[in-house]
C-alpha cells in the first residue's frame, strides 16, 4: 500500500520534470527562429502599436506648446466638423461610391487578365505583359496626374487636339465638366492600380492543379466552361481575401488621385471630393490637428466593422472562404 502511494507521488513530479525538460527541448531548437524574428517584433511594436497611444488627439483640442498629453480635452467636438457640415453628405458619398466601383471593377479587370495572361504559351510573352499590367502601379501618382493633364488639357491635350480638332468637334474643358470625372476617376484607377491585385491571382491560378484541367479536357469541357467551373472556384478564396481587404479602407480615399489627378480643380469638387481630401483642405484653412486626427479615427472604426459585417456574411454563406 505504502509503495503505490510512493509511486502514485512520483508520478506527478516525473510529468512535471518531463514537461520542463521538453520546454526546454523546444525553447532551444526554436531560439534562432526567435532571435531572427526579434528585430521585426520590436520594429512592429515601436511602429505600429506605440503610435496607437496618439489616438487621443482625436478627443482633444491640440495645442503644440502643451503637447498631445498636455492638451485640454475635446470630447465629441472634433467630430462634429465631419457631420455638422454641408458637404458631409457629398464627401461620404464620394468616398463610398467610388471605392465600391474601384473594388469592383479592379477585382473583374484583374481576374480577367489573370486568365488572359496565363492562357499565353510563350514564356517571354507572358513576361512581358506581366511587367506591362504592373508598371502603372509603381507610378508615382503625381506622374500619372501629368499623363491626365497630357491627355486632357484644353490647349495642348491629345483628346483636344488630336481626336476632336481633326474630327471638327469643339474642344471639352475637361477641368470644368464634372460629368466626365467619375469615368476619368475609375478608369485612371483601374489602369494603375489592377495590376497589382492580376499578380496575384495569376499566382492563384498557378497554383491550380493542371489534373482539373486534363479531366476537363476528358469530359470534353471547353476552355470557357474550364475557366468557369475550374479556374473561378478555385480562384474564389482569393478574390474574397483581396475583396475583404479592400473593403476595410473603404472609407479611405487615394489621396492622390481625388486631389492630383484632378488638379485641385474648385469646379469638380462635387464629384473629386472625398473624406480625406475634405480634412486635407480642412486642414490646410483650420490648421486644426485634432479635427483631422478625428477624421482618421473615424474612417479606422467604421473600416473594422465593415470588415466584421462582411466576413460575417461570407461565414454564413461559404465558411471555408472566411478570413476569421
């Protein structure tokens, strides 16, 4: 009796000494992964989450000789600017629509040239349309501002001057119309901006087991019907990820393009101005620091939630195709 007791006691302490020792086992066998991985932890913290604590100039009334803690709070103030005045409306219709047309027309645009561009046999070829649909997204945007300007300006533009004066049409003041600009928006987007996200899915459908498609080809499926029933369900994690993404920012505006593209023109403002170009301006006549910081903060919730409400969504309808 005595000995089972004794060993029933060891029994304990022998786990307990085996799992220090595997602890240990581990801990070693994965330092230099740590260590590697340190530099980057502590540069993401510094970064990322440091900055965080400056959220609160959103709730304050800044003031540079105090600094950001020193500083009187607001409360709600800061964000009244946003709703209170007469171009709330407009800014946050901007915002919303062109960033739903962006997402929308990119995601179609890029999965069309995915296939297009893997369904090229010569490998040089496929290079170099590869390279042509990505160059306009390492454009810096003030370049491609000038390129619009070349196009559309009055006097010298090509449409002007090249297209329409030889057709015998008069010329468009192209800085004064607004009706054109929300087509000049989403094209001049779509052209820089697609071929980023047809990267990726040429990546996607790199991926694709070539079986699937011999099977197909077995069944007597022609390319279409192998594009619809192989390459775009496989492809569909993919385009939800990038969709999901796109969507978490879209109350973020480009910057640029609302701002440069159309050179600052008064005229369009209407249909160029946007949540963050509207706070740039603001800024600019304000100089009211917690007013834009509100702005940030604003656009930060509201992108959470919609990426919350529509991974939910994507939950309940396909669960294999959710980020979380």
């Amino acid at each position: 009796m005595k000995i089972q007791q004794a060993e029933s006691q060891a029994r304990p302490v022998r786990r307990v000494s085996h799992r220090r020792g595997r602890s240990r086992y581990l801990f070693k066998k994965w330092a230099p992964a740590y260590l590697l991985m340190l530099p980057g932890l502590i540069y993401f913290f510094i970064n990322n989450y440091i900055p965080m604590t400056g959220i609160v100039v959103a709730f304050k009334k800044y003031k540079v000789s105090t600094g950001i803690y020193g500083s009187p709070w607001n409360g709600l103030k800061n964000f009244e600017y946003l709703f209170a005045t007469n171009d709330a409306f407009t800014i946050t219709r901007n915002t919303l629509c062109y960033n739903l047309a962006f997402i929308l027309v990119n995601m179609a645009l890029g999965v069309l040239f995915a296939i297009f561009i893997t369904e090229i046999k010569n490998k040089y070829a496929k290079k170099v349309y590869q390279s042509a649909v990505l160059f306009p997204f390492l454009i810096s945007i003030i370049i491609v501002s000038y390129i619009v300007f070349g196009f559309l300006s009055v006097d010298n533009g090509m449409i002007n001057k090249s297209i329409l004066s030889p057709l015998g049409l008069e010329g468009v003041a192209w800085y004064t119309e607004k009706k054109y600009w929300p087509f000049i928006l989403v094209f001049v987007n779509s052209w820089k901006e697609v071929g980023y996200s047809c990267l990726i899915y040429i990546a996607g459908i790199t991926g694709i087991d070539d079986a699937f498609y011999e099977a197909a080809k077995i069944d007597g499926a022609g390319k279409l019907r192998q594009i619809w029933s192989i390459t775009l369900p496989c492809l569909l994690p993919t385009i939800i990820t990038i969709v999901l993404l796109n969507v978490g920012r879209v109350f973020y505006s480009n910057f640029g393009l609302f701002y440069q593209v159309p050179m600052n023109s008064g005229s369009l403002f209407d249909v160029t101005n946007t949540i963050d170009t509207y706070v740039y301006r603001s800024l600019m006549k304000i100089g009211n620091i917690g007013m834009a910081s509100a702005a940030g903060f604003y656009q930060s919730i509201v992108g959470f939630f919609l990426v919350l409400f529509s991974n939910t969504v994507v939950r309940r309808i396909s669960p294999d195709n959710a980020l979380f």
